[in-house]
C-alpha cells in the first residue's frame, strides 16, 4: 500500500507537502469523484471486510468504491500518513421513513484537526447528502456547499448533521413521486458524539448490514458517485443524474429506468466500475432518498 498508487486512482497531482484545508479539500475533492459510494459487493455474492489492506486492493487496486467503513478508513488512512492529526468518530443515520435516528451507530466519519480548528470529513454518504468539502466543526453555524447548505447542531454533546436543498426540477414526471426523491427541504442526516472511535467498533454493523433483511444495504443495491457538478446514482435499476443549481436555486434531477442488460455497461460507463462476480439488482422501495 503506498500514497502514489491512491492518488493515482483519485487523480490528485497537487502538493501533498502542507497539512492545510486547502489541501485537505482538493485531497478529498478528488477521492469522492473518483471513488464511488457503493454496496454492491453484497448483491455479487462478495463479502465486505473491514481490514485496511482488504479495502485498499478493493478501492486502489480494482478500481472499486465502497460504503463508509471503507471509504473514510482510506481516507483517514491516507490523511494520517500526509501528517493530519486525524481520529474516527462514529454517528447514527436518520432514517426519515422511522422519522428516527438509527439505534446501531452504523457510520464511521473522519475528524481532522488543522490549527487548532476541527473538520469532519465524509466520504462515505454520496447521493445529496455527500458533503463536497470538509465541514468546520461549529455548532449552529451555516455551510454552504454545492450541494446545498449544511449545518451542525450540539446540544448536551451530541452533534446533530442537516442539510437545505434546493428546489427540484425533474423533467421525467413519472418519478416526481418517486420513493428515491426526498420530499422535505431540510433534512436530518446523522447524529454522533466527539467520542473516538477505533474500526473495531464496527465489526458488528459492518456484517449485520450486509446480512439483515432489515439493513437498507440488503434491500436495494447502490452505486453513486458525485462529479464536478452534481452526483449520479444507481439504484437497483433506476439511473439518477443530477445537476446543482442548474437554474437559480433549481437542481436538475434526470430519471431513467435500466433494463437488465444495461445495468453493468451503464456501471462501467457512468461510474468507471467494472464488477468480477454477476450483479443482482435489487431495489425494495420506501427505503432511500436522494
């Protein structure tokens, strides 16, 4: 494992000399248009593991992506051997169908320390919620991004994620109602603690989310990956392209639905994903928003 071969597959030819947010965020910038966001392992019949080594090939070697345990593990890999004083923290999903928190904190996040100022940095949520650069740990304070507007809340410490969108336009009506469309402007996304966290504490999510019929990871297989204006997203056979304020607070939001023998030509083509195993698309509804 060495840094030249990641930054090789994100495509990052900038300094890697200086430990500032600047750097930090073209670092980061670079893996989440490179790395997809994605579950697909457990719809190949491949187990998901969390030892670095495993996660490294998977991602570096074979050009695959991965779901947050693995993504944030590289990238806190990568950050801690450039010098960033780095930890993991761990943080519960909203799950807006429940209207609640998860109850198993399912969600490895990276914080990063520059001067004195504490960042998180995620690059294991994609779709709309995918953060575009390192979010300053401050509570109440408005972040806007190319996404949308972020924000943090702290309250009896516990830190509270959510995000403002903007309108939608979405060409296709037959998915303005779509289940993947969320409906709300502001939206929850995790709650977590400062506490640090080690990858041992999610041996147990890691294969109680890819084996329970209950785990969103089972339900639906997912691929995403954000670009330099917006993300794309692959869910079971449903293709989501969208646009960032591609009118004056207007997303666009394109649809289209996949036959089966589009599905892995559409993964290589739109998401640079090439799979060993027969993929098994699978998408129960009323379990994921975009």
């Amino acid at each position: 494992m060495n840094l030249e071969e990641y930054f090789a597959r994100t495509g990052y030819k900038g300094s890697t000399e200086k430990q500032d947010l600047e750097t930090l965020t073209d670092i980061f910038q670079h893996h989440i248009r490179a790395v997809p966001f994605e579950n697909l392992s457990i719809h190949c019949g491949e187990k998901i593991t969390l030892e670095l080594e495993h996660v490294y090939n998977k991602i570096v070697r074979r050009k695959r992506g991965g779901w947050c345990m693995e993504n944030n593990q590289l990238l806190g890999w990568v950050l801690k051997g450039l010098g960033y004083d780095t930890s993991f923290l761990g943080a519960y999903v909203f799950n807006p169908h429940q209207n609640a928190y998860a109850a198993l904190m399912t969600h490895l996040v990276v914080k990063v320390v520059i001067d004195g100022r504490a960042y998180v940095v995620d690059g294991g949520f994609g779709v709309s919620y995918q953060m575009w650069q390192p979010m300053e740990l401050v509570s109440g304070k408005e972040q806007p991004q190319a996404p949308g507007v972020f924000r943090f809340t702290e309250k009896n410490g516990v830190w509270y994620l959510e995000k403002m969108r903007r309108k939608q336009y979405i060409p296709n009506q037959s998915f303005s109602n779509s289940d993947l469309l969320e409906k709300k402007e502001c939206r929850k996304v995790y709650m977590f603690s400062l506490e640090p966290r080690t990858v041992e504490d999610f041996r147990f999510q890691c294969t109680y989310l890819q084996t329970s019929p209950d785990s969103l990871f089972t339900k639906k297989s997912i691929c995403t990956l954000q670009t330099t204006d917006g993300f794309r997203a692959l869910i079971g056979w449903t293709l989501t392209e969208t646009t960032y304020n591609y009118k004056e607070n207007m997303d666009l939001v394109e649809f289209v639905t996949l036959e089966d023998e589009e599905v892995e030509k559409t993964l290589k083509e739109k998401f640079n994903i090439t799979l060993e195993r027969k993929l098994v698309p699978i998408n129960v509804k009323g379990s994921y928003t975009i």
